[in-house]
C-alpha cells in the first residue's frame, strides 16, 4: 500500500500541465532523434541537457522530460531499421533481422505497428518492475561480480550462431572480426596502446555509433550503386496500406512478454544495457519459437521480441541508477551526471529524502508510455509513406543524414573517414555473405568481456578457475550449454521436417 500511495502522489507530479508538456515534447523529440541513424539515445539526452537548464526547469520536471526522451529514443530506432535496414541505434540492430524482410513484402506498417506494441509491452514491463522491484533487484544486481558477467558475455557469443545465420563458420568469422577490432585502443590494465598505428584518434577505440553507421549504412548505399550500375537497382518498397490493424499490432504479444522480462534483467544488470538484451531476448525467442525457419525472413516475433527486450532494458536500467547511483547504461550515464549537477545524490536514501523526484519520474514514465504509443500509431503512416520514395532518391538522404549525425556527435573529419572505412568492410562481408551482426555485437561487448575478464583474473591473481567459482556463473554456463543442446537439436529436426 505505501507503494501505491507513493505513486499516487508522484502521478500528482507528473499529471501538472507543465509536465504533461515536457512528457509530450520529450517524447516526441525523442523518437524523431532515434529515427535518424547515429544520434540513438546517448547523444539525444545529452544534446538536450543544455535545454533543460536553459529553461529553468525544476528538478523533477528536468528528468521528466529526458526520461521521456530517453523511452522516445528507444522507440525512434526502430523506424529506420524496418523501413531501411540501417539501425537507428545499437538495440536495433537485432530489429533489422525481421523488420526489414517484413517491410520489403509490403508490410511496413505491420512492422512498424508490432514494433510499437511490442515497446509499449516492454516500457511497460520494465516501469511496474521499476515501480515495485527496484530496491530488491538492485541489491541482486549487486552480488555480479566480474567472472558473472564474463559468463554472460560467453553466453551472448555462444549463441550468436542461432541468430545471425545457418553458416557456422561464417558466423565465427564474423564475431572474431568484431573481437579483433573490439581490441583497438588503449590497453585496459598497462595503458599501451594497441593497433593504433600511431594515430591517437584511435586511443579509445572504434565508436560503436560510427561503425554501425559505417557498416549498415554506408554498405548499403554502395550496394544500391552496384545494383544501378548492373541495371538492377530496387524500386521502391510495395505497400499495402498505410496503417496496422489492431490484431496485427498485437502479432508476437507472447514473444514480447518474453522480451520484456528478459531484457528488463539485462537491464538491471550495470553495463549489461538495451543492446544485451535485445540480443538475449531475440535469441531465445529464435529458440523457442522458431521451429519453421521462418525468423530472419520477416516473423512478426523477431521483431517483438527484440524490440521488447531493448524498451524493458532501457527502463531496468534506471534501477541500478535510481537505488545505487551506479548507471546502467549510457544514457543513464548521462542522467546521473545530470542528477548530480542539480544537486541530487541518487542511492538508497533518494525515495526517503525526496520521493517526489522518483516517484514522480516513475508516473511520468506511465505518461510517456501511453503518449508513444498514441502518437507513433498515426504516424505509422507517414513513416510508411517514405517507402514509396524511389532509391535514388533515398539514398542521397541516408547519406546526407549519416555524414551530418555523426559529425555532430564528435566533430571529428577522422569519424567520417572511420564511417567510411566501416562501410567498405561491410560492402565486402555482405558480398561474401557474411552477416554484419556478429561484428557488431563482436565490437559492442568485446571491450566489456576483456575488462571483466580483466578483472576476475586481478582478484585471483591470474587464476582462470575464478570464472568457475561463483554459482551465478555456473547458472548461465548451464543455460547457455542448454540452449547450445536446442540449437543443435533443432538443426538435426528441421532437415527431415523439409524432406517431408
């Protein structure tokens, strides 16, 4: 009962008019930065603090309103995933594996409606879990240590075979590229600097943003100009109409239910992020449910279920932020500075001294929730309609747009030349018909997989018999032994099912 009473006094804040309409600009906003591809929601938050203290906003209202772009931005990243191919953010890379095949069949809006549904599920999710778990989980997410996340992290290549394609060892290939160049930058324990080749624009490594950038978009634009230089350049992308049907929002509820609580436990997990779990969550949905070999081909779950998982993370996230002053991700990285620039302390005394910030972020997060997904539906239609653009006249666009985001996150001429180098790399695997995925995830969670590896073995004074001791690791080894036994399993099934 206290519970509920807190949040009725927090929807008292967050239900003020000026709120209401910051929520509603904060949304807003937010999805139209997670549409263009680079920005995602790191940049977005942080491109927007300096507005929020030229208004003068108070406190609470100030983390209404980046909380709401924050949720607008997970939303945003999936509209150009299904509608292009190329993910707005990191998250969404796992959307383009069936929004995209979905959307050149003619069903963007189905894809997109789903996708909608499937994040408000996943928002939602992760905000009750926020509402009446945060202290509990925040405490279990204290007891990882180093080796447990080093499990999880094996877990997460372990299984990278069963998402991204049928051909193991191109797979393996792909993931080891993404490792290898996971490894560029400064050594995490001596500080030596490693494949830089001198240059000390690479001192911190490849940029994810600029690679995803790179490889997705970039790629994509050189393969059109292949396609029209051999006179077989797509047309524009069929549509059957311009808005979902409610039953089709709803296609994949059951897998976003999965989703949503697999990627709310990723995100509570500090460091684990959306990206985790829109991995994880894809993953054991292809498991699950895949029995057809439909995923990966346009199945309404490989898009809820991924597109659930990185809305729950996100919100699981603020948890670790909230309680223990620990960010969960990025973004939250960012809010926390924000937090502690307005003189606020997060931790485990912040609902005591001053629930009317936390329990009115919390309401406000309910707010934001329902406004996404009543403002995206309609706009539904309009996304779709840029589909009907022919390419020629997109891809100056895409360029335009992935030159002008990245360069407004860094300033850098050097990350423009780094997009550019990415783009040529994934022109070259896609004609090999080697999946751009493992790279990604390769170089998204190799520099956390070293660093706790790192760690682990700094305890044990180099002892590998460490990332063995701890029962929370032997749990994923034991998971992810189970779904490497299903993945196998379905493989041997599925050929006599087709010789049927």
């Amino acid at each position: 009962m206290d519970i509920l009473t807190s949040l009725m006094d927090g929807f008292a804040v967050a239900l003020t008019p000026t709120n209401i309409a910051l929520a509603i600009f904060g949304c807003f906003v937010g999805t139209l930065i997670g549409a263009l591809p680079g920005l995602g929601p790191v940049n977005g938050v942080a491109i927007l603090i300096p507005v929020a203290f030229a208004m003068k906003l108070e406190p609470g209202s100030a983390l209404i309103m980046l909380s709401c772009i924050y949720y607008g931005c997970m939303y945003g990243g999936r509209i150009s995933s299904i509608m292009l191919n190329i993910p707005g953010d990191e998250p969404a890379i796992m959307t383009t594996l069936d929004g995209y095949p979905m959307a050149k069949k003619g069903k963007a809006a189905q894809a997109l409606g789903i996708s909608a549904m499937a994040s408000f599920v996943g928002a939602t999710v992760a905000t009750i879990g926020l509402t009446f778990f945060a202290p509990l989980l925040a405490k279990a997410a204290i007891y990882f240590g180093p080796a447990d996340y080093f499990a999880l992290y094996v877990m997460a290549f372990a299984t990278i075979g069963g998402v991204a394609g049928v051909n193991p060892i191109k797979t393996l290939i792909a993931a080891m590229i993404g490792l290898m160049l996971a490894s560029v930058g400064l050594d995490p324990a001596t500080g030596t600097a490693r494949f830089t080749f001198g240059s000390y624009h690479l001192y911190d490594g490849f940029d994810p943003i600029v690679s995803i950038v790179g490889l997705f978009a970039i790629s994509e634009v050189i393969m059109y100009f292949e396609r029209e230089a051999n006179g077989g350049a797509d047309q524009a992308v069929p549509l059957n109409k311009g808005l979902p049907k409610i039953r089709e929002m709803f296609a994949g509820f059951s897998a976003s239910l999965r989703g949503s609580f697999i990627g709310f436990i990723c995100g509570v997990l500090p460091g684990a992020g959306a990206s985790l779990g829109a991995f994880v969550s894809y993953s054991v949905e292809k498991q699950v449910s895949d029995q057809d070999g439909t995923f990966g081909t346009g199945d309404p779950r490989g898009i809820a279920a991924p597109e659930a998982g990185n809305n729950a993370a996100s919100g699981g996230a603020l948890i670790p932020m909230l309680t223990l002053g620990v960010p969960g991700s990025g973004t939250t990285a960012v809010m926390l500075a924000l937090l502690i620039s307005l003189n606020i302390q997060p931790g485990p005394l912040l609902f005591e001294r001053q629930p009317e910030i936390v329990w009115g972020l919390i309401a406000s997060l309910y707010l934001a929730n329902v406004v996404l997904l009543v403002m995206n539906v309609p706009m539904v239609g309009l996304f779709t309609r840029l589909l009907s653009l022919p390419q020629w006249l997109l891809m100056p666009v895409v360029i335009m747009v992935s030159f002008i985001g990245i360069y407004s996150i860094s300033h850098s001429p050097f990350d423009l030349l780094v997009m550019i180098g990415f783009g040529v790399l994934g022109y070259v695997l896609r004609k090999l018909d080697i999946s751009l995925v493992p790279v990604v995830l390769g170089l998204l969670l190799g520099a956390d997989m070293e660093n706790n590896l790192r760690r682990a073995l700094s305890i044990s004074g180099g002892d590998f018999a460490i990332l063995f001791q701890s029962w929370i690791a032997l749990v994923i080894y034991a998971f992810t032994a189970l779904m490497l036994a299903l993945t196998l399993a379905m493989a041997r099934r599925r050929p006599k099912r087709e010789t049927i």
